[in-house]
C-alpha cells in the first residue's frame, strides 16, 4: 500500500515537472526571440521593468528562465543592474500568477488540452503552431498531475502515521524550508514545488504553518540555480543579479518566519480551501518582498556593484563573441548567433589571406608568425561553432532551420580547412622563402597578387551567399571556378615563359611559384562550396549543373575544332 502510494505520489510529480517543462519549451520556442527583444527594449525604468518582468514569467512560467536571459543581458553590459532587478521582483510575482489559476478545480480541462495540443502539434504546417500545441500537451499534463497527486494522496488523510512521518519531517520551519529550497533547486522549478505543497495541503497532509514554510523554501531555492550557473563564471560582476535576488529571498524568509503562525491562520479564517491558501500566501509574500525592494533599488544596486567589482579578463581572441548558451532552447536565435560568429570566422581568414601575400612579398616573419596565431584562434571557433551547432540541433527544428544548421557547420569546415591550407602550405613557403631570402619578380609578384586579390573577392562573394543565400550571388560565385582556372592557367604559363626568358628571379622561386599557385586554387574550391547549400536549398542546384555541364562541352567541342583545322 505504502509503497504504490509513493510511487503515484512520484510519477504524479514527474508528469508535473514533464508538463512544465513542455509549457517552458514551447513558449521559447515559439516566442523566445521576441520575449528576448522586448524585454531588452523596455528596461528603462523601474516600473516598467517590473510590469516587463511580471509579463514575461507569466509566459515562460518560470523565473528561473527570466533570471537566466537578464543575466545574459547585465553579463553583456546591455542593461542596468537596477532595471534587472527590478524585472526579478516582477518574474517572482509572474510565477504567482499560474499557481492562482491552478489552484482552482480546473481538472476537467485536461483532456481538452490534451486533445488540442495533440492535433496542433501533429497536423498544423507551421512551427509556431505546433509549439503552440507543445505548450497545450503541458498545461494538460499538469493539469492531469494535479488530479493524480490529489488522489493519490487521498488514501493517507486518514493514515495517524503519515500525518505522524510528516510532521516529524516539517515540524521545524527553517528544516521545512531548506527541504523546501532543495527540492525547487532539483527540480529547477519552483512553480512545481509550490502546486505539490497545494496538493498535500489540500490532502492535510501537512499543516497550515508547514505548508508556508515549504512555499518560502520554494522562493528561495529558485534564487539558487542562476546563482551557481553565475559562480561559473570568472567575472564577479556576472553574480550581480543573482545575489541580489538571493538576498530578497533570504530577507523576506527572515520576515515571515516568525509570522508563520499568524498569517496561516488568517489566511485559514477566509480561505476554506488548504490548497487556495498556499497559492494566496505565495502572491502575498511576492507582492510585499517586491513593494519592500523597488524603492531602494538604486543603492541597493550600487551597493552589490561596490561588493562584486567588474575584473573582466583580458579579452582571448580565441572565445567565441556571439554564441549565446542561453539561446540553445530558441534556434532561431541560437542560430543567428552561429552565423555570426562563422562570419567572424571568415573575417580572420581574410586576414590571414591578406597577411600571407604581404609576408611571402616582402619576407616579413612577424606578418607570417601572426598567420599562424591567427590559425589557432580559428581553430578554436571551428570546435565552438560546431559544438554549439550540435546542440541546437538537439532542440525540435524545422526544416528550414535544419538545413541552415548544416549549413553553418559546412561554412565553419570549409574556412578552417582554408585556415589549414594557408598555415601548413603557404607559411611553409613563406619560411622557405624567407630562410633563403628570395624574391619574386615584379612580373610573378604581380600575378601572385591578381591570383590573391580574386580569391579574396571570392572569399567576400561567399560570406554574402553564405549571410543572404542569394542565389544569384551563389551562381555568380560558383562561375568563378572556370575563371581561377583560366588565370592558374595564364599565370603558370606566364611563370613558363619568364623562365624561358631565364630570368634569374624566376628561375630561384619556380617550385613556389607554382606552389602558391596551386594552394590559392585548392583555397577557392572551399570558398566556392558556400553557393551550393543556397542553390540547393532553392531547388536550383541540378540544373545549374546541368547548365554548366552543357557550357563545358560546348566549350571542350569548340577547342577540338580549332586543333582540326
């Protein structure tokens, strides 16, 4: 008997955290993005940002997913600490609101969300639409727990020794409380700690006065997870916003403690229902922490900036800027920011072009050495980008959305194969040719330099295709595959005909010559492989092959028919 009503008791509390759960992610998904403008946008005064911070959490239902996204905005130095904190004291209230709504006798709506949320998220066309169904499937899922854990629960208000075991385990309020911070720290959710505290107030199970004390440990330990994830970073400054959301929590637990008593039975004098009181006692403590600290939020703020100083470290030029961990749950966002650090990627192997041609002309060593640090930091941004790709395509992508993941992780392979070519190939020449102190000629140097100028063009021409998928743009960069070999070809010939003329230079630098010139085209191949995800994509891929297999044989009958006459 005691051992079926515990394990009803919790899977009716892992269909909670499960439903919550789907809640969270389909609103993310759905409206991530915007909630995360909106409420960078709004963080301008107080009272706006508290009403902001109320709104938000009523959405995504959990404070915790609020704490995280303004510690991504306060880390960046994007919004003020006291702004912040004033959308903290209104996420904490923003929980209140679906504990209200729950804490009414709304079990009959379960399978009709159910039922909703199913046919959305099977049959709707749109991404929206089906996240909107996710959202759905949880609100009845948690709907569906509540009633669980009631009737579980129900087969004990008549067990002495339940009620025995229960207030052994609760009859000291800060142990009560702790308990209470420990399960909403696992669970990630204090919502979910505050709906089981109804359900066993709502059984008797506990005592008014436990009960609150439980709700208490619920407010605190949601203060907890964004407090860890902050200690993680090396910055104090980033542990702004939690700590001082911690110290709320801490300061109203030491106010109300000693009023346990008080309010509960209060609060059991007009509310008849265990389960409402436990929802109208979490608004209540919400509302009064709030009102006691959004009038002093500004020496409250300067004070935690006094605490916990700014020491950013030196920026590594090897982190990634712009892949944003918090943004995983929302790709659309998630991958607006890979595409921007593989932009970045691009960027430093433009450079590392531009420093190559420099060095390998004027035999500079530290223009070559700084190729090769370059090297590294790309090196390094590939691995980022491609893990951070990974997870996101762990989240529910469309297609679309897949087939830009690949996309971005096909770009940031080609630039660090690019990256390799010119730090194992042509700073090997460099050296080379530095070692032994040689020079071009001002002819080869001249071609060298035409050859270097268009892949660099290209290069350009790519990031656009790759930042736009302009098809266009792709089939223009895709007919410049026939022209580098056009100049490989005049170029070496022109090499063929300067060694001819036993020009001394030319005669020294042959084999590099025509090394540079063969790297600088396996360069190309990589940089044009951009255009054929956006042709694809487009559904124009085989048939632009088809064209240019066309204009291939055309080209290669015209040539027989010259060497016939």
């Amino acid at each position: 008997m005691g051992v079926t009503i515990l394990l009803e008791l919790m899977g009716g509390v892992a269909l909670l955290l499960w439903g919550l759960h789907m809640v969270q992610s389909g609103i993310i998904r759905a409206f991530g993005a915007k909630l995360r403008r909106w409420l960078s946008s709004v963080l301008r005064n107080r009272t706006r940002a508290f009403l902001a911070g109320i709104g938000v959490t009523s959405v995504l239902q959990s404070s915790t997913a609020t704490a995280f996204m303004l510690s991504s905005f306060t880390a960046s130095g994007l919004v003020q600490l006291a702004p912040a904190m004033a959308v903290m004291l209104g996420a904490n209230v923003g929980t209140t609101l679906i504990v209200q709504v729950l804490s009414f006798d709304t079990s009959a709506f379960a399978p009709v969300m159910i039922l909703v949320g199913v046919i959305s998220f099977k049959r709707a066309s749109r991404t929206i639409y089906r996240d909107l169904g996710r959202v759905a499937i949880g609100l009845g899922l948690m709907l569906l727990a509540l009633e669980n854990l009631v009737q579980a629960l129900s087969p004990i208000e008549q067990a002495p020794v339940v009620h025995e075991l229960f207030m052994s385990i609760t009859g000291d309020p800060i142990l009560t409380i702790l308990i209470g911070a420990a399960l909403t720290w696992a669970s990630h959710s204090s919502v979910a700690t505050v709906l089981l505290t109804m359900s066993l107030a709502y059984s008797e199970v506990l005592t008014p006065t436990a009960a609150m004390a439980l709700v208490l440990g619920a407010n605190l330990g949601s203060a907890i997870n964004p407090l860890i994830e902050g200690v993680g970073s090396g910055n104090p400054a980033d542990r702004r916003l939690p700590v001082g959301n911690l110290i709320n929590r801490i300061v109203g637990c030491a106010i109300f403690v000693p009023l346990l008593d008080p309010i509960g039975n209060f609060l059991h004098s007009i509310e008849l229902n265990p389960g409402r009181a436990v929802a109208d006692f979490h608004t209540l403590f919400n509302l009064i922490m709030a009102g006691l600290f959004i009038v002093p939020l500004m020496p409250f703020s300067r004070l935690l900036e006094k605490l916990l100083p700014d020491r950013r470290k030196t920026a590594d030029p090897g982190a990634p800027l712009y892949l944003d961990e918090s943004a995983i749950e929302t790709p659309a966002v998630a991958l607006t920011t890979a595409t921007r650090e593989t932009m970045r990627m691009g960027d430093l192997v433009d450079a590392m072009l531009d420093n190559t041609m420099k060095g390998l002309l004027t035999n500079d060593r530290n223009l070559i050495s700084d190729v090769g640090k370059k090297d590294d930091i790309v090196d390094r941004l590939h691995e980022a980008v491609k893990l951070y790709v990974v997870k996101v395509t762990q989240q529910s992508l469309d297609d679309r959305q897949s087939h830009r993941a690949m996309e971005i992780m096909g770009m940031a392979i080609n630039l660090e194969h690019i990256g390799d070519i010119i730090e194992k190939n042509l700073v090997e020449l460099a050296n080379k040719k530095i070692k032994r102190q040689l020079q071009f000629s001002k002819d080869g140097a001249d071609d060298l330099l035409e050859f270097q100028s268009i892949v660099r063009d290209n290069l350009r021409l790519a990031m656009t295709v790759f930042l736009t998928s302009d098809t266009r743009l792709a089939k223009e960069l895709l007919a410049q595959k026939s022209r580098i070999s056009e100049l490989e070809l005049a170029a070496s010939e022109n090499h063929m005909q300067r060694l001819r003329e036993g020009r001394i230079e030319s005669i020294e630098t042959s084999s590099l010559h025509l090394d540079i010139l063969r790297d600088f085209k396996r360069i190309h191949s990589h940089i044009t492989a951009a255009a054929y995800p956006t042709l694809e994509a487009a559904g124009e891929l085989q048939a632009y092959r088809q064209h240019i297999a066309l204009l291939q044989a055309q080209r290669t009958k015209a040539q027989d028919d010259r060497k016939k006459r």
